[in-house]
C-alpha cells in the first residue's frame, strides 16, 4: 500500500515550485524544507546533546509535560525522538541551503565571541560592522 502523501507535502506539491529550474528535489524533503522565499539565512545550531538535555529540562521541569526520569537506562524514547526531530530540522536547512546562501552560527561560539560573531553575521547580511565599545 502506498505511503499517504503528508498535508504539508500536498499542499507543497499544489504550489509552482521555487526551486531554481532543473534542481527538482525529492518531495519528502522539500516537505520539511523552510520555505524559500528568503535569498538567504542564518542558521543558529547547538551541541546536539545540550540540546537534547535542555530539551529535556524544559519538558520536565518547566513545562511538567513528561515524568522525571523518563531518559533512563533502557528508555531512550526522548532521546531518539529528539535525535529524529535535530536531524529532520538540520536535513531541512541543508536543501535550503543547496539554492541559497545559509550561515551557520555555532551557539557556543556567539556566546564565547559575541562581537567577533555578530561581525560574521553582519558581514553575510551585507550590513556595516559594528564598533567594539572597549575601543572607543
């Protein structure tokens, strides 16, 4: 039996394609592809695994949507719905990243660097640097 066609991708496959001609991707993918209406992007990414635990502090702690101890030994659910979910996100932005320029931003680098990060991002977004205040 044939896999039914995901909302998103119909409605996708409804549309004119803005893919630049003769680059057609596989659907399955341009279905979880951002959309490409910006000429390019930033893409801020993070150790996976801080991710992943940060992820998991939120559910439990803050939001109090999943039992404590649920990523236990021999329970890996979380884990590997979360790993499914980072890749699918960053497997998107690499298709976007096939027709336009993406910047990726290491979130421990800007925390580390700001300025020398901000720098980079202004530099892709064509904008003017900024001063450092300490040299003024």
């Amino acid at each position: 039996q044939p896999e039914e066609e995901s909302p998103i991708a119909r409605r996708l496959s409804s549309r004119p394609s803005r893919l630049p001609s003769g680059q057609e991707a596989d659907k399955k993918q341009i279905a979880c592809t951002p959309e490409l209406a910006y000429d390019r992007a930033i893409l801020l990414y993070r150790d996976p695994l801080d991710v992943f635990k940060s992820n998991y502090h939120y559910r439990t702690e803050v939001l109090r949507a999943r039992p404590i101890r649920t990523w236990a030994k021999q329970n890996y659910a979380f884990a590997l719905e979360r790993a499914s979910a980072y890749v699918t996100f960053h497997q998107s932005w690499l298709v976007f990243a096939k027709h336009r320029p993406v910047l990726q931003v290491r979130y421990e680098h800007l925390r580390a660097n700001p300025l020398e990060e901000v720098r980079r991002i202004l530099n892709f977004l064509d904008m003017p640097e900024v001063s450092d205040r300490s040299e003024e």
